[in-house]
C-alpha cells in the first residue's frame, strides 16, 4: 500500500506509479521513484520481464526469481501480470491507471499502436496522470522505432567514442554498468519532477517523452563546446577526460599492482610544490627540488622527465598508501577500485551505504544503497524485489468501463 502523505515524511508518499518497464531506463525510473516513498507497481508479461532472466542468478539458480539484475531494479517494487496480448489488455491497463500518478512506460511507437495504446489519449482520459514515456529515440522522428541497447544508444548519442585508450588504432570501449540507459533514467526522473510541480499548480497531467539518443548526446563533456565553437574534435584518452590534445597520462602502478589515479596539474605552483616535498620526504624527488622547475614553463617542457619521476615514486608503495598520503597533502589522488572493493572500505560503513536485505532462500543480501540524503525526508527501507504477480490479478474488463 502506498503511504500516507499527510503522516509520511518520505518525498514521494503517496504516489502511486505503474510501471510498464522492459528496459533499465525505465526500471531504475521506477527505482529512484520507489527509494523515495512511492507505491510502483510493476506490470510484467506471463514470463515475466526480462531483467528476470537476466543473469548472474542468486546462487547459481537459473530461476527468474533470483536474477540478480532483477532484484537490484526491482525491490520495493510489487508486481501484476498484464500480458500483451489477448482482448482487453488496454481495458485491464486503463483500470490501474485510473487512479495512478504516474505511468512509466518503455514502449516505441509500433509496440504502442500493435497493443492499441495511445498515450496522448491517456493524459485526456486521466487529467492528473503523467504519462512517462522513455524510448530509444522519442516518440516521432525517422528514428522512433529503430532498435537499440546500451551500447548502441551510447554510440549514437556521442559519448562512446571518449570512451578508450590512448592508442587510437583500436576501437572505442563500453563503459559498464548500463551508463546509457541511466542517463536516460537521470533524465526521466527529472521530467518527471517537473510535471508533477507543473500539476501541483496546474491540477493537469503530461505526456513526458524522453529520449534517450537525446540525452546521451548532451551527456559528453567538452565534446559539444569544442565542435560548436573552435570546430575541433576531442580526442578519447586512458582513464582521462577527451581532449583536443593529447594529456599526460594519470594512471599509476603501485608495488601492490593496484593502481592510483593522479593529474599532476603543472601550473598550480600549490599543488606542483606539494608533490615535490612529498617525493622529497621520501628522498626521490631527484633533480624536480631544483629551482628551474619552479618556472611553469621548465616543467612543460620537461614533462615526460617528470612523469618517469613519478612513475617511479608510485612503483615503489602500495596504493593504499599513496592514496592516504596524498590526500592529507591536499593532492587530488584516487586508488582504482573494483567494484568488490567497495564492500570493505570504511568510508561506506560508516556512512551506512550499503543496504541488507533478507531473501527467502538466500538470507541477507547486500545492495547499493539510495544515491541520496534529506535531512527533512525519512529514509525508505529496502524491500526485496516483488515475485512475479505477487500484487494479485488486474481488475477485470467490466471493471474498467
């Protein structure tokens, strides 16, 4: 049941969304929707959407209620099944959304009109209801119905090609973790927020069409500015930012074989003199204590000089002390985590970031907690994600008229 807002101090209580989802985009729209108090229920297919069969599964079941993908888009979600096909799908559909907030929904044009669904109809129907449509490429254009996935989208959008290593002879690489369709999510959440301070004044609902080619393609950086103006491409780098010019490099060796971030900024004489006594402490700042490097210039010109001092110095400690000692020299140093590091650092305990979540035949389980902190808003405890149909059937037909 959805919260009451008049007692409930979580952002989003009472709201109730319906969420006809197939992708991540709009399955971590519901998410960032659910974190923050409001009552999502998920619509799924007889076999149940395809997160659910998305692996790795909670051990090693190949079963759809373990998907491990599943359950990280869908928890405090609860779930009905409303099949795409057979007379009175639309009906059944209309009878959730009469009194819902929100309808986020992930389908393209032609699955729209094959499933006799008009979302412009939707909003004249329900007055309050914003409608959420977030699709590869919009709701009209040449590309409305062109297929996609995360790889594509990032392709098409622009950022996929900062995306690499320094040697260009070699094709641009994905970043992981679904980063396109999240930007879309980031996005749609937004719109979202908006329309419904929009029907706060208003009292009237809106049809929202993300676009998720649209959002990638102002999510790169310096990209746009340096085409727009001086008509200059940016160049993709190794773990640094694209640049019209090639950077040194910022990514270090330690004698752990773990590795640490650090742009050693040349021209600012604070961080450049900060570095040089940190070497020098530990007697391997070589001829870098000399006057000469205090001129900007004499270090330009010496960089790969410097660089090869550098390289050193890192080689020759662990990451987790290069990391600590730099940061209390006030230098911008960063160890290179995998994401399985991130459950032991002591940072994130303490902060509480992690949420645990008991499973039925699996016991306790450790999730990414909400991105987010209100000192005015309650939090929103994890609840695992729902089983397929466990909300019970969608009224019937004659229920909706």
């Amino acid at each position: 049941m959805a919260s009451d807002p008049k007692t409930s101090t979580q952002p989003y209580a009472g709201l109730r969304v319906i969420e006809l989802s197939n992708d991540p985009a709009g399955e971590q729209t519901g998410l960032l929707l659910a974190q923050m108090g409001a009552h999502v229920l998920k619509l799924e297919p007889e076999e149940g959407c395809a997160s659910r069969h998305t692996g790795p599964f909670a051990g090693d079941k190949d079963d759809k209620e373990f998907s491990l993908a599943f359950w990280y888009y869908n928890s405090n979600k609860e779930s009905v099944v409303l099949d795409d096909t057979g007379d009175g799908k639309v009906s059944r559909l209309k009878a959730l959304l009469k009194d819902a907030d929100i309808f986020i929904v992930t389908k393209q044009p032609a699955e729209l009109a094959d499933l006799g669904l008009d979302l412009r109809e939707l909003v004249e129907l329900f007055p309050r209801l914003i409608v959420l449509s977030i699709t590869p490429f919009g709701l009209d254009g040449p590309w409305a119905d062109y297929m996609t996935s995360d790889l594509v989208g990032l392709a098409a959008g622009g950022p996929l090609h900062m995306c690499g290593y320094d040697d260009h002879s070699i094709p641009p690489i994905r970043p992981g973790g679904n980063q396109g369709f999240h930007t879309a999510a980031s996005f749609a959440h937004t719109s979202v927020l908006l329309a419904l301070l929009s029907r706060e004044q208003t009292g009237q609902g809106q049809l929202v069409d993300v676009s998720m080619h649209e959002a990638l393609a102002v999510t790169v950086e310096l990209a746009n500015p340096y085409w727009f103006y001086p008509r200059v491409l940016v160049r993709r780098q190794t773990c640094r930012h694209a640049q019209p010019t090639m950077t040194q490099p910022a990514l270090f060796q330690c004698s752990d074989g773990r590795y640490v971030y650090f742009v050693l900024i040349l021209a600012e004489n604070k961080a450049w003199s900060s570095f040089v006594n940190w070497m020098d402490s530990k007697g391997l700042a070589a001829d870098l204590i000399d006057d000469a490097f205090n001129s900007l210039e004499h270090r330009q010109k010496h960089m790969s000089h410097i660089h090869g001092i550098t390289e050193s110095f890192f080689l020759i400690h662990d990451a987790e002390t290069m990391y600590r000692e730099g940061q209390e020299r006030g230098l911008p140093i960063g160890v290179l985590n995998a994401p399985e590091d991130l459950l032991e650092y002591k940072h994130l305990q303490v902060r509480g970031f992690f949420d645990t979540v008991d499973h039925e035949g699996i016991g306790p389980v450790q999730y990414p907690g909400a991105p987010f902190r209100f000192s005015a808003f309650s939090g929103v405890a994890r609840r695992p994600a729902p089983a397929l149909g466990s909300a019970g059937p969608v009224p019937a037909d004659e229920e909706v008229e």
